[in-house]
C-alpha cells in the first residue's frame, strides 16, 4: 500500500513497480534524479490507482546542471487523468504533487485534465506544471478556472504560473509566506486574497483585472475567499516531503 524510491536514475523502473502495485497502492514517495530519468516519459498504469491517496514524484538534476522546461521528465495528460479518474472515492486524495515534472498533451487534452481535478476536493497539496502556453487563458473560461480553485477547499496558499499551479495548506518554505503577503499581519480581507491568487493570470491571460472580477461573484462564490483568509494567518510554514509525512506517516 505504501511505495517509496528515491534518486532513481530511470523512470522505466517507476512506471514497472507502479503497474505491480497499482491495485493497492495507497501512497507514493518517489524521486528521480539526473538527465537519464528523463530520456523516457512517465508512464502511469493504463488500469489506475483506485484507492490512491498520494502521488508525489519528483524530478531533479544534479547540481551542476539545470533543466528548462523542454527537458524536464514528461507524463502524458490523457494517461494521467484516465489514472487518476479511477480512484474510487476522489476525495480521499490529499496530494497531488509532480515536481520537476511537464505534463505533455494537447490542447484538448489538457483542459480536460483541468476540468477533472475539480472532482479532487480533498486535495492539501498540488503542483503541476502543463507545457500549453498560457495553460489557463488558452484552455479554460475564467468561470471554470475559478471553479476549480473554489474545489480545494483545505488549500490556502494558491498560486498560478503562465503554466502552472500550486495549492497547498501551508507556507511553502524558500516561497513566499504571510507577512510578505499581507505586511498588515491582519486576518486579510478576502478581496485581497483573491487579487493575491489571481492577479497576474487575470492580467496575462484574461485581459481584465482582480477588481473587476471580485466585484462581479455572488456573496456565495465571495465567501469561500472569506474561508481561506480566515486559515492564512495560523497555517505552518513547511514543504511537500515533510507535509506528506505527516499526512502519512511511513511505515517503512
């Protein structure tokens, strides 16, 4: 039920061991490092992982050397949400977190793979990082966009790259934290937790601003940003590997 690899030189023996255990697998830990990991893509099980509640996978390069985004380690979008589509209860999982790792696909494709994490309301913690420029502005309506932020009801510190997202329930260290955020150390309004969210994606990729869309969601959409600003000041600084130890405790 519990996989743990770590500085694997291959993805080739991740992708084996996943389709051993697939079944049953309950929580996975695994890190890749090098550019050998990379040469091949991540390939999930074409049966899923239906009592998953964990992935966490991440990729490296020695230190000396620094991928780009055109050489990071690959999982293809379709394979990953067929994946991740048998679960059996979607809202048992708690981290979906592919470090250093693009998600390849199509167009199509990705916004389908967007459209379906909306069903993952239990999430703690995600990354990920898509390979469709300006993933959110291209793929979906805004709409939908803020739909599935207001899925992820544990995550309190959100943020959206040109393609890329990351949701977690606490500070992530070396990231950014509260005061920095918010300097006035106040439980913040939920306006400026909104704007603080969506800010430059709505500027970049929507052509509109923060102000304008807070003002236009009902009372009802306003406060689930009313819910997360209340969490922001007492969340713990931490980072991934040791917020899953805590949601997992190993026992290996």
């Amino acid at each position: 039920r519990e996989l743990v690899l770590t500085d694997l030189r291959s993805a080739d023996l991740l992708t084996a061991a996943l389709g051993a255990c697939s079944r049953h697998l309950r929580v996975c830990r695994a890190s890749l490092i090098g550019p050998e990991s990379r040469r091949k893509p991540l390939e999930l099980p074409s049966a899923g992982l239906p009592v998953l509640e964990c992935l966490m996978v991440r990729h490296r390069d020695f230190c000396e050397q620094r991928a780009s985004r055109q050489e990071r380690l690959a999982v293809f979008a379709a394979p990953l949400l067929a994946c991740l589509q048998a679960i059996r209860e979607p809202s048992k999982l708690r981290v979906l977190v592919l470090a250093g790792i693009r998600i390849d696909g199509t167009r199509d494709e990705t916004a389908v793979l967007l459209r379906g994490l909306r069903a993952f309301t239990g999430l703690s913690a995600v990354a990920l990082r898509f390979s469709v420029p300006s993933t959110f502005g291209a793929l979906l309506p805004l709409r939908m966009l803020l739909e599935l932020r207001r899925s992820w009801g544990k995550v309190g510190h959100f943020a959206l790259g040109e393609m890329s997202l990351h949701g977690f329930d606490y500070w992530p260290e070396q990231v950014t934290d509260f005061q920095q955020l918010y300097p006035h150390g106040q439980v913040p309004e939920p306006s400026e937790v909104f704007a603080n969210e969506f800010r430059h994606v709505l500027a970049a990729q929507y052509g509109t601003n923060a102000v304008l869309q807070w003002s236009r969601l009902q009372a009802s959409d306003q406060a689930f940003w009313a819910g997360v600003a209340r969490m922001l000041p007492d969340m713990p600084h931490s980072e991934v590997r040791h917020r899953v130890t805590q949601l997992f405790p190993s026992s290996l």
